[in-house]
C-alpha cells in the first residue's frame, strides 16, 4: 500500500516537474490602427486589468509584456502599441518586422477608422510575416446605445457635423476621442466579421473600459502563434549563440581548435526564453 502510494506521488510529480519548468515561447504582437481607437487601452487592460479614462496618446510606440498561459505551452507577448497618428506611419514597419502577430484595432463608432484597419491589414499582408496571425478588432462596443443599428453613412454624416465643432478630445468626451454618452454603431459587426473570414483573419469586438472580449482576444491570438517556428528559430539561435562562444573561448587559449569546439557548442542548451 505504501508502495503504491510512492509510486503514485512520484509519477503525479513528475508530471507536474514539466508544467512548473515550462518556459514560455516568446512571440512579438504589434497592434496597429488609427488615432483615438483605443490600442493603448486594450494593451493596458490586458496586461494590467486597469482603465484610464483620459489616456494621453502614444508617442512612437510603448512596449508592454504579458503572459497568456494555454494548455500545451506559455506564450509571452513581446507587445509593441504603436501610435495612430499619421506622421509615425512610417515607423510602423519597424515595429512589425518579424511579427508572429498583429492586432488592428478599430473603433465601431467610427466609420473610417474601419478602412484605416483595412489598409492596415493589406500592408501587412504584403510586408509582414507570411505567418502572421492576424487579428481585425472593433473597440469600444461599451458606447454603443441600445438602438445602435443604425446606418453607417448616416452615422458618418452625424460625425462629421459633430466634428466640426469639437476638439480631439471631444466636447464631453475624453482624450482617446469617445463621446461620454451613447453612440451608435458605425460599423455592422456582420460586416467587418464578412471581411474578417474572407481574408483569414480572427475577429474580435472588445471593450477596455469593461474589459469585454479583451482576454479572449489575446487567447485566441496565442493560440494561433505557429510555436513550432519559434521554435525552431529559437533552437538554431540558441546553436549560432554556442557556436560562437566555442569560437571564442578556443581563441582565448590561443589554440586551434575551433572545430572541436563548435561541436560542443552546437550541442548546447537554446536560448531561455
């Protein structure tokens, strides 16, 4: 009996040894999007659980981390919040260079920042990796009133009008451009989730004031990341590293052993992520 008892706790240990050893893949996410849709908000509800009401907008790009755990691995996101404005369009390609994944955010209040994320997707899909996840999601659905099912033009008609006399930060509204009170859907959600499936990417509708659809985004993403790929590239950057520290510690010696030496460091542990 105690015997078997032994046996029992040894193979529920060791199974548990892997879980708490695990060590996460690293993926690099970039959200994109127009100004004043709410990128900044999202990250920060994801990463920190936490709102602010009038966030001051990016300059450049912010750079956040979080963890999302899965059944089968940890994904760490490597999250670079880039800012709407045009004038840093530019700067975007640095910052989806070698992407696992891509958030495109728009506002489901305002029509254009919907084509905004269009031309976001088709520049992604002709620079960026040819494996990015990519993700199309319409923010701040906690605005939208009850009989919000209005037309998109009307609604664009409607914008315009109240545009003209408001600020960036809106008459009554907050710096991230949200009116205060209810607004109605510029955007059908039958509409972008048509888009979404037709160019193959996932589609969300979140809030980051309630924190809606907000986990579930990032889940969905990790569980797209293709951790076979990291792997492999992790593994062969984790020999290159080895290599190299072969190469140089045979050269301290001052000998010539450099073959003997890459063999040892070809066979050495990958890069922690």
């Amino acid at each position: 009996m105690s015997s078997n008892a032994q046996s029992a706790s040894s193979s529920t240990a060791a199974a548990a040894a892997p879980a708490a050893t695990q060590k996460p893949w690293q993926a690099k996410l970039v959200l994109l999007g127009e100004a004043a849709v709410g990128k900044s908000s999202v990250v920060l509800r994801f990463v920190s659980d936490e709102y602010t009401e009038n966030k001051e907008p990016t300059i450049g790009a912010a750079f956040l981390t979080q963890k999302c755990r899965l059944d089968n691995a940890i994904i760490k996101f490597e999250i670079w919040d880039t800012a709407g404005q045009e004038r840093f369009h530019s700067l975007a390609p640095m910052y989806y260079r070698n992407a696992q994944a891509s958030a495109v955010v728009y506002d489901v209040t305002k029509a254009s920042s919907f084509e905004k994320a269009k031309s976001w997707v088709k520049e992604l899909q002709r620079q960026a990796n040819p494996n990015i996840v990519i993700a199309l999601v319409g923010n701040k659905i906690d605005l939208l009133s009850e009989s919000g099912s209005g037309s998109a033009a009307d609604d664009d008609d409607e914008e315009e009008e109240e545009e003209d006399d408001a600020t960036t930060t809106g008459a009554g509204g907050n710096s991230n451009g949200t009116p205060s009170g209810g607004a109605t859907r510029a955007v059908p959600k039958e509409e972008a989730a048509a888009y979404a499936q037709e160019g193959g990417l996932l589609f969300f509708e979140t809030s980051a004031k309630t924190g809606q659809g907000v986990v579930e985004l990032f889940t969905e993403i990790a569980k797209k990341i293709p951790i076979d790929q990291i792997q492999s590239q992790q593994q062969r950057s984790g020999n290159a590293n080895g290599n190299a520290a072969g190469a140089s510690a045979s050269a301290g010696q001052g000998g010539l052993r450099l073959g003997q030496n890459d063999a040892r460091g070809g066979a050495g542990e990958g890069c922690n992520c």
